[in-house]
C-alpha cells in the first residue's frame, strides 16, 4: 500500500465523518463538500482498480507464447 492510498482513505473517511455531522446537525450540506466526497471516493475506487490490474499483470505467465 502505498503512502497516497492511505491519503485517499484517510481523506473519503474525514469527508464521510463530516457529512454525518452535518446530517446530525440537520443543517444543509454545502456543495462543496458533498462534491469532495464524491471526489475522495472516485480517488480511492480508482486507487484500488488500479492495485488490481497491477497485480494480475504481475502473475501472468508468458510460457504458452514462447513457442
């Protein structure tokens, strides 16, 4: 895991805690907020994709093409 995944996921967890007060609160959620959440959250999804193809990239073989 690298230093920026733990980032994103500090950060959407930050955000998803800030939204929760804001809902308990019951006071309108600013936009910004709920856009840099959905920002954090796109970061972390695209982060983990990405860790995924990598590391199917890693483990195939190429014994078959050869010849």
């Amino acid at each position: 895991m690298k230093f920026q995944d733990v980032i994103a996921g500090s950060m959407t967890i930050i955000l998803l805690f800030a939204l929760i007060a804001f809902a308990m609160m019951e006071v309108e959620t600013p936009e910004e907020l709920r856009l840099a959440f959905g920002v954090s959250i796109g970061w972390v999804f695209s982060r983990g994709i990405n860790g995924y193809n990598n590391a199917r990239k890693g483990k195939v073989t190429h014994d078959e093409w050869s010849g």
